[in-house]
C-alpha cells in the first residue's frame, strides 16, 4: 500500500540579504576578538565567518542548506 502525502502550503526557499550576512557578521567578529587566541570557540567563529563571507560573494541562489550558481 502506497501512501501519499500531500502539502497544501510549500514554503518559499529561503535567501539572504546582503544586510543580514553583514549585521552577522559584525556580530561573529565581535565574538571572535573577546574568544582567547587558539581556542576551539576562536576555530569556529572563524569557520563561520568564511562561510559568511562565502555566501556575501556567491552569485548563487540559495536554497534551502545548498547554494547553486546561476546557469
């Protein structure tokens, strides 16, 4: 027996504003400078602030966790 199961409501894909990622990231860096150097927290506000950065540069559309360039 197959099921199907039917949404009546799709939510939108999700984007970013160049605002938002900007506003993150001043906030990420200002937790990075008070993180003691060579710590695990330092390591990924670090991470995380290249992600911003890679998403403030990428061309793509995101959708949902993954970005994709326009063809």
């Amino acid at each position: 027996m197959t099921t199907t199961m039917r949404m009546s409501h799709v939510p939108s894909s999700p984007t970013t504003d160049g605002v938002e990622l900007q506003w993150a990231a001043t906030e990420i860096a200002s937790l990075l400078r008070q993180s003691e150097p060579g710590s695990v927290v330092g390591a990924v506000l670090q991470q995380t602030l290249r992600e911003l950065s890679s998403l403030k540069s990428s061309t793509g559309t995101v959708v949902g966790p993954f970005r994709m360039k326009a063809a």
